[in-house]
C-alpha cells in the first residue's frame, strides 16, 4: 500500500469520527484540529458556490489575529492537516492548497481584501474568537462573496457562516443562514439537515 493511499483512508476513518462519539477533550467545544479538517473538508462538498469561486483548484485561506497565539497554533494545525492530504485529497473535482493569513491588530480591509484575492482563496476559516475580529472578517467575506466557517463554539451566532465544534462530546454543526446568504454559500440541503440553524 502507498503511502498516498494511506493517508486517503486516514483521512476517511477521521471522517467517520463525524458520526461516532469521542472522549471529551480538555479545550471545552473545541474539536481536535484534525478532527475539524476532515469534517470542514467533507461539509465543503455540500457547497456549490466552490464551483463558481474555484479555478484550477480549491485554495483554503485560514486567518487568525497576530496576537492570538492559540488560534495561530490552530491555523497551522489546519495548514498541517491539508498538506498531509494534498496530494490524494480532491474538493469539487480539484486539488486543494491552503494559505495562512496573520492579520494585526490594526486591521486594513482593502489590503486584506487584495490578498485573498491573489491567493485566489474559495473558502475562508476563521480561527479567533475576538467579536471585533470577526465582524471585520465577515464584513470581507460577505464583500467577496467568500464562505466562513470557523471552529469556535458560538462564532455561527458572531456571524460565521458554518460552525464545526464538539458538543456533548460529538462533533456538532451550525449554520447561520443570513451570513451564509450574504456571502453567496450554496449548501446543499442535505448538510443543512445535519446542521442547527441560527437566523
């Protein structure tokens, strides 16, 4: 067996955590970086506005706050994760890359804006938990028609489009409707069965 191929059915068996039950872990509603990866990777096929936004492939940008050490160590985490299936793992047909962002704590919105578009990012995931942080964030993928998901426990309620924690010890899906609207998301309806609904 190729190593390739080991890494498809590692990828596959973190995927089929989705339906089963795990011990609790110590960061309370926090789901093990790979453990999100694999769910986060999976729920992106539900999404059709990839088809629009995607060209040769499907580029991940993950953003955290230059002074957020936790959510820094879990960007790189995500970043970790996806080069270990890059080479195996197609999204919507395409090959997937990821980008990581630091923003400070002054934040530039057009600069930001200019560098998601020269990554050409599909997909953003936002790593913080900072309120301040997040509408701005929104605000731009909302302006860039760019689908947010994040891994914070109530950041569906702070306006992120698609939240993936763990909660009573299962990993757990919220969708905020109006945001995922806004930002132009498509998600099919049978992962909109799987998710809680915040309006």
């Amino acid at each position: 067996m190729s190593i390739y191929s080991s890494r498809l059915i590692g990828v596959l068996v973190i995927v089929t955590l989705f339906f089963v039950s795990f011990p609790a872990k110590a960061d309370d509603g926090v789901l093990p970086s790979e453990v999100f990866t694999a769910i986060m990777l999976k729920a992106l096929n539900y999404d059709r506005n990839l088809e629009r936004l995607a060209k040769e492939k499907v580029v991940i940008g993950v953003v955290s706050s230059s002074d957020d050490a936790p959510a820094q160590g879990f960007s790189t985490q995500v970043k970790d994760n996806i080069d270990k299936v890059q080479s195996t793992f197609l999204l919507k047909g395409k090959p997937v890359d990821v980008n990581v962002f630091s923003l400070e704590k002054v934040f530039d919105k057009a600069k930001f804006e200019e560098q998601l578009k020269q990554a050409n990012v599909s997909v953003l995931i936002v790593a913080a938990q900072d309120l301040t942080f997040v509408n701005n964030v929104t605000e731009v993928t909302k302006n860039l028609q760019l689908s947010s998901i994040c891994g914070a426990p109530g950041c569906a309620q702070r306006g992120i489009g698609l939240e993936i924690v763990q909660k009573d010890n299962r990993p757990h899906m919220s969708i905020n409707l109006n945001s995922a609207k806004l930002e132009g998301s498509d998600y099919d309806s049978k992962l909109l069965a799987m998710c809680d609904v915040v309006k």
